[in-house]
C-alpha cells in the first residue's frame, strides 16, 4: 500500500521461506502473499524472479487462473515450454477460482473477445 516494493521484497520472502517449513497461512492469505511478492520483483524489474520465484514454491497448491497463467509464462521462458501448456488447462478449468472481488483473467478476456 505504501509502493516499497523493493522494501516488501524482503518480508514477502521471509514470510514465503517459513511458510515452506510450516505452513499455516490460510489459502487465500497465501495466495496474497505470492501474488504481492511475485508483483513486488516485477514491479522493481525483475521479472525472472516475479514470475518463478514465489509461484515455484507449491505449484500443486494453485488453482487461481492468474496464478496458473503466470506459472506458465513462467515454465516456458525457462525453457520448460512441454509443461506450460499444463498449467494453461488447468486456468481454464480453475478459470471461476478468483479471490472476492477480482475477476478472472480468462473470464474477461473471453468477454473482451466478443466485443
């Protein structure tokens, strides 16, 4: 809320490192927590770490579709392009997970489409 995203780097990691050990972050707080420390690093420029880094960690706990679209940018620019197309299916079938008040990216997109 502040824009520190340099500074929100840090904690967002550390939050990120105890949560592999123990995790207790309900779903949705855990998913806030990657989404802010995955757009902290690409909003500061580095996209290789938004993108992989905090989506990398538990991929088998994702079913957000733009978190899943993200993770499979991801595995393609790492030159693990067989798996990409995975997680694309899976963010259409999750395509109507979506936090309360977000929209789903693929939802608006198709919407977008036909207009």
């Amino acid at each position: 809320m502040q824009r520190d995203y340099n500074g929100a780097i840090g904690p967002y990691s550390q939050a990120l490192e105890l949560e592999k050990v123990n995790p207790k972050l309900e779903k949705s707080l855990w998913y806030v927590m990657i989404d802010n420390l995955g757009m902290s690093y690409g909003i500061t420029g580095d996209l290789q770490k938004g993108q992989g880094k905090p989506l990398t960690t538990a991929p088998a706990r994702i079913d957000l579709p733009h978190l899943l679209l993200q993770l499979g940018v991801h595995v393609r620019r790492d030159g693990q392009g067989h798996g990409s197309g995975d997680y694309l299916k899976k963010a259409f079938e999750y395509k109507a997970n979506v936090l309360p008040g977000e929209d789903s990216p693929i939802r608006a997109r198709t919407k977008a489409s036909r207009n």
